[in-house]
C-alpha cells in the first residue's frame, strides 16, 4: 500500500464507529468503517495538505488504490478525491470511472460518481475531447449496467 492509501486507511478506521459500520453493513450490505462522510472528507482534505503536488497519475492511481478494497469509506473516499481534483481528469479518465461504476453496486456511492465527478469531468471538456467523451457514453447507453446507462443518460449536456 502506498503512503497516502495507508494514511487514508488508517484514520478511516480510526475515525469508525462500530454502529455506524453496522448500520453500513445492513443498509449498503458492503463493509464498512463506521467513518462518517465528514471524516472522509477531512481526511482527504489532510491528504491534500499532507502530500502536496500529486500530479494526476498519482491521485487516479490513489483513487484506484482506495477503490481496491471493497469498503464503503475507502470508495466514497476515492470518489471525493476525485471530486477535490475533477479539473485535473480528462476523457481518458473515462475507463477508470467506468470500472468504478461497474463495481459501486450501491446508489450511495454511485451517485456521487455521477454528480461530483462525471457531470463536472464532462461539462470541463473541451469540443475535441468532449466528441471522444460522448463517444464512450454512447456506449455507456447501451451497455448491461444500469449503473452507466444512469451515468450516460445523466451526463448528457455535462450538466
């Protein structure tokens, strides 16, 4: 694991509540922390002070590290980091997005996916990137998960 994601990883278990993580278990049925969505939050605020200048193959990379692990707070986790740092994503972030819905599985965590790093990833496209952009949510429209037919019909118009 490296450093960020165990910086990340541990203050979320320690900011975990067993009830809380309970509660995630039985509402979500994925694992879970406990953590509130206010400490992922400040804990990827800290990430950002604490490890200044990671570029964008080093946050993405991040985001896909947090991702690894089937944990509500770890996901919600990487999708905040990607919110944080949208304005850095490009079109060829698409396939990673894509991977991440394919596996959210729950509307807690596909949500935000959609709203705080999709439509915002879309509507800072520029007219060529934003061709090629469409080009895969037209894919997107017709594929088996419902989870990115959601995601293309939402992110057209990039609002």
């Amino acid at each position: 694991m490296t450093e960020p994601a165990d910086f990340v990883d541990r203050t979320l278990r320690n900011e975990g509540d067993e009830y809380r993580a309970d509660d995630v278990r039985e509402r979500l049925g994925l694992d879970s922390y406990g953590a509130s969505v206010g400490a992922v939050r400040g804990t990827i605020r800290d990430v950002g002070n604490r490890y200044r200048g990671l570029d964008h193959d080093a946050l993405t990379a991040l985001a896909s590290e947090l991702w690894s692990v089937p944990v509500f707070e770890r996901r919600l986790a990487a999708i905040v980091l990607l919110q944080r740092n949208v304005r850095m994503l490009g079109n060829g972030d698409l396939t990673r997005i894509e991977g991440f819905l394919r596996e959210a599985s729950v509307d807690a965590l596909v949500d935000p996916l959609i709203a705080d790093v999709l439509r915002p990833l879309v509507a800072g496209l520029g007219a060529g990137a934003r061709r090629r952009a469409d080009g895969v949510l037209a894919r997107w429209a017709d594929d088996p998960s419902p989870a990115l037919r959601r995601a293309a019909r939402e992110s057209v118009g990039g609002a």
